[in-house]
C-alpha cells in the first residue's frame, strides 16, 4: 500500500499523504478551501463546517475528512459556496457581532469569510442572545457576544502555550467558553503574552488598551479577501483567489453587522 | 468548603480515573443536590482532570447541576404525547400546589419543578419522573395528592401504589410502569431458552457466529439500520490489546419506549446477545450503558448480571470454555438524547460531555477508551441471542428481502391500544393503526421527530429499512390535531438536545424555534417559508452528526406530506409581513421611561 494518495478537487489533481485530511492537502497544495475554526499547526476541530466540500457527491467537513485515493471532490461551487454563506450568516445572527464598533473590524474572520462570499445582511432572524463580557483580567478581555465557539483559543492555549486555559462549558444555545480553573480569566494562567489570544478569529479575545491601532487601509482584509494568500501559492489553480463578490474595503463593517 | 471524604469515599467505590467521574457525579448530585463548584475541584483533584473538564462535564447533563435543586426533583416529560395527553393541567395543578413555577425550587429547598424530554412512557402520559420513580398517568388530581404525599414523607419510593403488570412488580423494580404488550410476537418474545444462545455460539468458531449473523441479515435496531454482522467483523479484525461490546440503551428519541419493555422483561436475552457479541469479537468487557430516565432499573439488572455470574453465563470460562471470559459493566446517562448517538454514547462512558466524535475513525477501529468497540442496540442484541437459537434461516424467513426480522415498535399518541407491538418488517402502517386502534388517523410519525411524517395517503407504505425505516416509534395524531404545535414540541426538543458543538445544529435548530414562532402567530410570510426551509436544509447537509443531520427533518417531511400546515395563511408571494409586534418590543423600553410618547 503506498503512503500516498491522489484525488481530484475542482478538477485538479492533488497529492496527499494517507491519512492526511483533504483540507491540510489542499493548503499544501495551494487551494483555498474557506475555514474559520480549522488553522493549520492546529488538531483539526470540525466545528464551524464552513469548509464542508462534496466528497463523491456526499457532504463532509474537508478539515477532518482523510483524502481517499481516487475521490473526487467538488469545493469552489455555487452549490457549497452557498452552504457556506448559511453557516457564516448563522453566526452572525448567532452572537452579536456589531462590526462597526469592533476593534477588529478589517481583521476578524469571520466578517472577512462574510465579504468573500457575498453575505451581505443576514435573512435570519437576529437571535440576540445575552451573553457576558468577561473583562476582570488586567490585560485581557473575553467578550463571549463575539465567540463563534470555533476552540481555537482552547487549542492554542493547550498545544502550543503548554497551559489549557480554556475549555467549553453548557450545551445547545448555552455552549460557551470557559477557563480554568474557576468562571473568571483573572483567576486563570491566561497571560497577555499567550498566543491563544493571537489564535482568535473575530474579536471575542482582545488586548486591552490595543484597539484601532491601525488605520483603515492597513487591516488584514483591506484589500484583499480571505483566503487569497492561499491562493497565490505555487501551482494554485485559477480562481481560487478571486473575490468577485467582495465590496471596497471601506465600506467593511458596514454590512455583516 | 465541604469536606473532601466524601469524594474520597466515592473514588474508592467507583474508581480514580475519568470513566468513574459519572457515577461520582450523579451520586454527589443526589446526595447534596448540586455538584458544587468545591466538589468539581476536589473531584478533578482526585481523579487527576481539569476542574474546567469537570465543571463541561457537570454543565452537559441535564440531571447534573451546578447550583442546588431540592431534595426531590419533579421533572415533567414535556414531551409533544405528553401535550396531547394534558400536560398543561398536570403542570398547572404541581405549580399550584407546590407555590412554584416550573423551573424552581421551593423555599424550604425540599423540591424544585422542571421539565424534561420525552422519559419513555408516550403509552402512559402525561408522566413524570420524581426522583428516580417514574410516575405514569398523571392527572391534576393525582398531582395534589403526590404534592401532599412528598410533604408528608418526602420519600418518591412512597408514591409507588399500584406496581404495574409483569416484572415492573419484581422486588427490585417495584414500579407503576405498565408494559402495555399488546402484541408479543413470537420472536424476540417468543420463550426464553437460558444459555442456549451462548452454547449454541460456543460450538462455533467465532467467524462462524459472524457468518451466521451476517447469514440472517440482521440490521441495527436504534434506526439508522446498519448491517450488524459488517460492524462485528470490522471490529473483530480491527487490532486492539483490548475490545468492547457496548449495549445501547439510551433510547431517547421521542415517542420510543420499547426498550424499557425489553430491559424489564427480557433482560437475560440482552446480555446473552452481548455475551455472544463478546465471544465473536473476542471481547472480554462489555459495557451497558443506561439511559438516567431508567435508573429505576437498575438493581434489577445488576441482579440480572449477579444471577448470570453464579450461573457461569458471565465471567472467567463462560459455560466451561476455557478461555472465553467476559463480563458486562452497567453505565449510567444523566439526560442527554445525544448519548444514544454511539460516540457520544463512547464519549459519556470516558467521563467527559456527550457530544458526538468526528468519524473517521469508526468506533469498529477507535472506540472506547480508543479501542476497538462495537456498540449495539438494546433489541439488536435481543435479535443475536434468538438467531443463535432458532438459526439464521428461520429469522431471515421474516420480514423482507433488506429487512429480515421483526420490528418491535412503540405506538403511542391517539389511539386507543398505545403500546409494544412485535411485528415483522415489511407490515404496512395501515395495519398498526388497526392494531393499536388508531384508524382515522390524520397523520404519523414514524421514527419519532427525527423520522417521516406519514399522511394518511401514506398508510400503505411498510416499516422497513425499504419504506419506513424506524427505530420503533410510531406517534399517532388524530385529525384534528394541530400539527403546528406538534412541530414547534420537536423543534423546542432538538434546540435543548443540540450538543452546540457545530454551528448548523446549534444556531439552526434555534432559528427553526424562530421562525416555527412566527408562523404560529400569524407574522410568517413566504420569505420565512424560504428562510425556514434553507436552515433545516443546511441542518442536514453540514451538521457534524445524526442529531443535527435529522433536526431539520420535521420540517422538511411537514412540508412534503402536510404542506398546508406551514402554507396556510401566508400571504401572497411579494407581500411582506412585519417579522414582530412593534408595540410589543417597545414595552419594556415605554415602561422604563414611565410614558406612553416614543
């Protein structure tokens, strides 16, 4: 049995390593599939399913999906793309992202993710729910409006600055983010130097005393879509990056809010 | 701070390691009515975890708290049988008579009032569990006379008056609990032949006992219908220093009930079936894992496993085999639907929230603790003991060419003979209904809520994994039934039950409450008709597992037998409604100011 597969995704051909899920081979192999809970370095985690792809007609999440030799798998479609733009619409209406006010607007993610696949103003129903702001740490706030739950603070904090501060508590509508030991962050090992809070997609982890540090125009999003870096790498197939749904950047926060 | 001897006391009863953290939590629970904040440290402590792993695992189950309940715990199946039957009342006369809402505790802290899921007793609702009894047939009158009772004695064993038919009067179980067989068939309860199952496997190799399941075909009961003899072989096969059978019974899905009859009255063929499994796989441990609804049973079945270790048909060479040991372990749920799903099931069993595991791996390959498991249900096993005594032939005579066997199936809802009904695959549902007494029906649900709505030009179709796949309940609605209502039950059910894990199940099976909502009010226009289609769409082509998979399903067959139900009353396409009452959400705001301009 050989340790390598092959599969096709939109119609090119792809190498992976058996065992390797689709989503690491198509980052390696320079495809764009969209993601916000998945982070390459990161335990695949499956959560957000933002890059469910058709695997032989059958849907799965590619970040946790092991490429299969010989399968063929459907990513860049109007079908999936419109999938897509029901989960990022589902955590919008979800939480309570108030992109204009956010300080990281133009960096976060998930309004990124809502540009890039034409999300203009949810047509779900606003759940508001009533979630809590943890601000009791000298240098750190948790805001759990702004939490999509995608754990990439628990496995940062966990795998790569060696301390578990976070973790989930509740099920259903109630899930949310807790920290060890205790409810508060104060109480925790948590530190303004921990990469975790670099691991946040939107802005439910924060610096204090660091907000609109840089000027429109300068952000992460301003003027290019997520996921175009992926897309420029070598080999990368056309119209992976292309962003022909995406607004001028100025106007970002204006919408998705 | 509380003393920590007591977890002291517990880790030595149930163990030091994350799979003992349940029965550590649920005993805690009941004793102190909470497992407090102090406790989770000390039980994190002692059993070497995270408190934040401790305190997820205590926040995921319902009949686990953080903060104190009473001394007694009154929680009402809310279920949507349950509504039909008059829950409205019961619910009304316990408020009353205890001075308190659903949701809260008495003053004096002796009982707190809630609602819980469907407890599997749809043929005897409205029902209640209080404590760990299962009180069936509730009324408001009945309900002022167990208030009264509990503040005299504060005992719910006490409340036990008339114990029910069959083994629900053996002295271990001393329940009220009625079996309502109305149709024993002739195979899983046809007579009991004790250890006949296991000799006749014995004289087999175990890829014979594998073939001979394969042979009749049998295919997993909880309903998704998996081919038994297939998972047993991928488990055996799979290479593991050690190997589970788990049984399955956490049936939970609304409206099923007939694995609490199997358990009650058969419970030796359950664990012969999972000794069976035991001696095929070449397993040595197995591992029954009981839904918290049915903690009433449980003395019963460890006597049941007692009774079967002096008999040799458990433990170190079973029946003389040298060599073939096993033995069965009773785990407990603690309210999670999700459980019943086999790797949240796997996942409750290590100690940690029953959310569902990403698969791959199967559990045949990585299963519990992160060996090979096969895990199997209640009558699916049943199935395997009565194959290996009447032979693969005889079982796969029943029943059709993709569904070899009988079902047993629990009817409940409008009909006049709610209860178990045996009957061979391939039977039409016309004919349940004339069974159970529920003809002129107006509507069925087969599977329960995350199964098929039937109408009635529907009632030839057969249950079968052909037609009708079920896991056994069928919910009858008589035509003047209100399906809205049924809907907005199930809808309510699968939001509380969502583990929260992914994003379609968590904020989909609350956007589907949502918009259910605003149909019934009358706000609903054709772009929530679209809305409300797109989210259980999505529900079921991106969520991570069954649950969510199947949470959009209500809808999606609503709207394919019954459509009329959610398009009745919409207004023209192109007509907008207001999706809420201005006046209404201004109240709150118009109050604070003490005014009535805006």
């Amino acid at each position: 049995m050989s340790d390598r597969v092959t599969f096709m995704l939109d119609g090119h051909r792809i190498e992976a390593y058996r065992s390797q899920t689709i989503m690491d081979a198509a980052i390696e192999a320079g495809v764009y599939i969209p993601r916000l809970c998945h982070v390459p370095g990161l335990d695949p985690w499956g959560s957000c399913r933002v890059c469910t792809v058709k695997v032989n007609g059958r849907p799965c999440a590619a970040c946790i999906q092991p490429a299969m030799d010989g399968a063929t798998v459907e990513n860049d479609t109007d079908e999936l793309n419109a999938w897509r733009r029901e989960l990022v619409e589902m955590l919008f209406v979800g939480g309570n992202h108030f992109c204009m006010s956010c300080e990281k607007s133009g960096n976060c993610e998930l309004q990124a993710m809502a540009y890039r696949l034409g999300v203009t103003a949810p047509t779900h129903p606003y759940l508001a729910p009533e979630r809590d702001v943890d601000a009791s740490h000298p240098d750190i706030m948790l805001d759990h409006n702004r939490c999509i739950l995608c754990a990439r603070c628990v496995r940062t904090s966990r795998d790569l600055d060696g301390k578990q501060v976070f973790g989930f508590v509740y099920r259903g509508a109630e899930r949310r983010i807790a920290v060890d030991p205790g409810v508060r962050l104060k109480d925790s090992e948590a530190d303004v130097t921990d990469r975790a809070l670099d691991a946040c997609p939107v802005g439910a982890l924060l610096r204090k005393r660091q907000g609109f540090q840089v000027p429109v125009g300068g952000r992460a999003y301003d003027h290019e879509p997520i996921g175009a870096t992926d897309g420029e790498a070598e080999g990368a197939p056309d119209g992976a990056s292309d962003g022909e749904s995406l607004e001028p950047a100025a106007s970002a926060g204006r919408e998705a809010s | 701070m509380t003393a920590a001897t007591e977890v002291d006391r517990l880790v030595a009863t149930h163990g030091s390691e994350p799979p003992a953290l349940m029965d550590i939590a649920r005993d805690i629970q009941a004793a102190e009515g909470c497992v407090s904040p102090e406790r989770q440290r000390q039980i994190a402590e002692r059993l070497d975890m995270r408190i934040a792993e401790v305190r997820a695992f205590v926040g995921f189950y319902s009949f686990l708290t953080e903060e104190p309940q009473g001394s007694i715990v009154i929680r009402l199946c809310d279920d949507v049988v349950d509504r039909m039957k008059g829950f409205d009342r019961v619910r009304d006369a316990f408020e009353e008579a205890l001075g308190v809402s659903v949701g809260e505790t008495t003053p004096d802290g002796a009982i707190t009032l809630t609602t819980t899921p469907c407890i599997g007793l749809s043929d005897q609702a409205p029902a209640a569990l209080i404590g760990d009894v299962p009180v069936p047939f509730l009324s408001s009158d009945r309900a002022r006379d167990i208030v009264s009772s509990l503040r005299v004695h504060a005992d719910p064993t006490r409340l036990v008056t008339r114990m029910g038919d069959g083994k629900n009067r053996h002295p271990l179980v001393r329940s009220m609990v009625r079996n309502n067989l109305e149709r024993p068939g002739t195979f899983i309860f046809g007579p009991e032949y004790r250890g006949e199952a296991i000799r006749k496997a014995l004289s087999m190799t175990p890829f014979e006992v594998i073939r001979t399941i394969k042979t009749a075909r049998l295919r997993g009961r909880g309903g998704a219908g998996f081919p038994t003899g297939m998972k047993w072989e991928f488990t055996r096969v799979a290479r593991g220093a050690r190997k589970f059978i788990v049984c399955n019974a956490d049936e939970g899905e609304p409206g099923t009930f007939k694995d609490r009859v199997i358990l009650t009255e058969l419970p030796d063929r359950v664990i012969a079936g999972m000794t069976v499994a035991g001696y095929a796989l070449g397993a040595r441990e197995g591992l029954f894992y009981l839904r918290g609804e049915y903690a009433y049973l449980r003395p019963y079945l460890e006597d049941v496993l007692e009774r079967r270790r002096a008999d040799g048909l458990l433990g170190r060479d079973i029946l003389g085999k040298r060599g073939f040991d096993f033995d069965v372990e009773i785990r407990m749920g603690a309210g999670s639907y999700l459980c019943g799903e086999e790797t949240a099931l796997l996942n409750s069993c290590e100690g940690r929230p029953g959310d569902a595991r990403d698969r791959p791996p199967f559990p045949a390959e990585s299963g519990y603790l992160g060996f090979p498991t096969s895990v199997n249900n209640v009558e699916t096993l049943c199935c395997v003991a009565k194959i290996l005594e009447h032979g693969a032939a005889t079982f796969a005579e029943l029943g059709l060419q993709q569904s070899t066997g009988t079902k047993v199936l629990s009817v409940s809802g409008d009909c006049t003979r709610p209860g178990i009904y045996e009957v061979p695959f391939g039977t039409t549902l016309e004919a349940v209904l004339e069974m159970s007494g529920g003809e002129g029906a107006g509507a069925v649900l087969v599977g329960g809520p995350s199964g098929t709505w039937v109408n009635p030009e529907g009632f030839g179709r057969r249950i079968a994994f052909e037609d009708l796949a079920t896991g056994g309940a069928i919910v009858v609605f008589g035509p003047d039934r209100d399906l809205l209502v049924a809907l907005e039950g199930y809808a309510d059910f699968f939001a509380e039950e969502s583990c929260g894990y992914c994003t379609p199940c968590r904020v989909g099976t609350q956007l589907i409450q949502r918009y259910l909502q605003r149909f019934r009010e009358g706000r609903a226009d054709q772009g929530d008709l679209d809305g409300l289609l797109r989210v259980a769409r999505t529900l079921k082509t991106t969520s991570r597992c069954g649950l969510g998979q199947t949470a959009g399903n209500p809808v999606l067959t609503t709207l394919q037998s019954f459509s009329q139900v959610l398009e009745a009353g919409l207004p023209a396409v192109g007509t907008r409604r207001a999706a809420f009452d201005l006046e209404a959400s201004v109240a709150g705001a118009r109050a604070l100011r003490g005014g009535d301009h805006v």
